[in-house]
C-alpha cells in the first residue's frame, strides 16, 4: 500500500507545472522513488515495475512510447548490480 502512495505521489509531484526557470530544477521525482524503493525492498520492486511506471509515465505525458520505460529500466539495472557494492558504505 505504502508503494502505491509514494509512486502516486511521484507521479503528481512529476506532472505539476512549474515556472519555467524552475523546470530546468526539478527532480525526476518518480525515478528517484523508484531508486528508492529499489534499494529498501528488491524483491518487490524490480525491473517490471520500473517497465510499468515508464510506460504509465509516457502514456500520461504524452512521450515517446518506449522512452521512460527504457530509462527506468537501465536505472534499475545500475541499482541492482550495484546494491551489494554500495550496502557496506
């Protein structure tokens, strides 16, 4: 449930407008909760969810399809192989 809400809320924190000398600020909100969630509990959120969450993100901006998927997805990748290098730190 709690996985529900913070990527619901990473999507709307994604899709508000905001002046442009503060678009080029924003954080890609929905991917650094994905990293997040990643890193907290790999055996529930994996490479299909970031699939998932990429192409509901293209679909709700109106993006190349295939673009936000692809991205999520070579994310997930990089946090899963570097999860047992970066848990002695």
């Amino acid at each position: 449930m709690l996985l529900v809400v913070t990527f619901s809320l990473g999507i709307v924190l994604t899709l508000i407008p905001l002046p442009g000398v503060l678009e080029w600020f924003r954080p890609h909100w929905l991917l650094l909760i994905l990293i997040y969630w990643m890193r907290a509990v790999p055996r529930s959120v994996g490479f299909v969810v970031a699939w998932v969450l990429g192409f509901g993100l293209d679909s709700i901006q109106g993006a190349v399809i295939g673009q936000y998927p692809l991205v999520f997805v070579v994310v997930a990748l990089l946090v899963s192989m570097t999860r047992n290098q970066s848990t002695y730190f």
